[in-house]
C-alpha cells in the first residue's frame, strides 16, 4: 500500500551485531595450529633423546598460544586447540624419556662400562696417535661403545669391522681418524649385516697398535668377543 508524504514507514528488522555475533569471526590462532602440529609429531620423542625438543616445543607454543588469545580475546580463538596439544606434548615427552631411560639402562650388561669416542682422543698438543691415560684405563676391561659402521665390501655376516666415530666418516668417504676407529670381532661366528644407523658394541676392549690395510689402514683400539646390543 502506498504512503504519504509524512506517513510512518514500516519497522525494519536490524540484524543482531552483538558479541554472540562477532564471536563467530574470531581466528583460530596461528600459534595454536602449530601447537597441534607439532603435538602431532611429539611421538618422535620416543626414538631419540634430541627429539625431545618437539613436544618441548609444542608445549611453548600451545603456551605462547594462551598467552596472545587472553591477550585479544575479541580477535582470536583456539584456546581448547592450545590446551590439548600442550597436554599431548607433555605426556609424549614424559612417555618418550621414560622409553630411553629404560633403554638406556638395560642396553649395559651386568658388568660392563660405557666408553666414548671422546675418551680415546689425544690431549691437546700430543700426537695425532697418543694413547690418552683415558684409553690406557680401559685396556682389558669389558664396555660398551657406540659408534657407526665403517663400510666395507662385504655387507652380511660380517664378523670383522671398523667401528668409527660418526657417519661423516663411515658414510661419505671419508678417511676416520686412527684414534675415531675400533676394530671389533664378533664372538658371533653368524656375524651381523651393515647398517648406516647406530650401532652399540659390547666387548673387551684393548689397546694395540696394528696395521689393518684390508679396512683402510691401522688401528689403536680393538674390541674383541664382542656382541651387538
């Protein structure tokens, strides 16, 4: 129906722009997404020590999360996001070191003590060859030394090999130096297959100079009668 000039012109519904309403367009917090991701990956804590760093970052991140949606409550959202990956990264963490403590205790047998690369490395200014007292120390005593590979033509049931310090050396041509190899014998006549990864040797350790042309030259340090842990 028509109106006139001075009519009232009928009511208008006005949409409700309240909080409830603006509500509905806060973003989801950045730092909450990738609080979750990296909440997600936090199993990987289980397989290494320095892995630890992902559920330890989680953890940050689902914190720094918190911290900017208090911040702009107006403008952000994601708090329940924050929360959970911030509680799966701690139990991820505390379930992944619990799992190396263990590992780590019982990869020693009964009688035997950890030895390091670094405990075989000359003192500052000696020989590139110098037994240190370190080494001298540990001659005739059963350990456990972790190392890499070194690799060599035969690749199954190797019974004889080069252990060395890192996987610059043993997987990229390089040359170890004399005082970064092990020559390990197995008491295992089935012997083992070569693998990149790392590898833990428990046996009898000695110290005896020897020429070793067949594995890339000589050797300092032996283990012998040893078994892999």
């Amino acid at each position: 129906m028509a109106t006139g000039l001075f009519d009232t012109p009928p009511s208008v519904a006005v949409r409700d722009t309240g909080p409830e309403r603006a509500d509905e367009y806060r973003a989801l917090a950045g730092v909450a997404i990738a609080a979750a991701a990296l909440a997600l990956l936090s199993p990987l804590a289980f397989i290494d020590w320095w892995l630890a760093v992902v559920p330890i970052l989680g953890m940050v991140l689902g914190s720094v999360a918190l911290r900017d949606i208090a911040r702009r409550p107006t403008a952000l959202t994601g708090r329940p996001l924050a929360i959970v990956a911030m509680l799966v990264s701690a139990a991820m963490l505390a379930g992944g070191l619990c799992r190396l403590a263990l590992v780590y205790a019982a990869e020693l047998p009964t009688g035997f003590e950890r030895l390091s690369y670094a405990e075989l490395q000359p003192l500052p200014g000696d020989p590139a060859d110098a037994v240190p007292e370190t080494a001298l120390a540990a001659n005739g005593r059963d350990v456990l030394l972790k190392g890499y590979m070194y690799p060599g033509k035969q690749t199954q049931g190797i019974r004889q090999f080069l252990l060395v310090r890192d996987q610059g050396d043993c997987c990229f041509g390089g040359n170890p130096k004399i005082t970064d190899r092990v020559l390990v014998q197995l008491a295992d006549t089935g012997g083992i297959d070569f693998t990149p990864r790392l590898v833990k040797i428990a046996g009898r350790f000695h110290v005896r100079p020897a020429g070793a042309p067949e594995i890339g030259g000589g050797v300092l340090y032996h283990l012998e009668d040893a078994r892999p842990r």
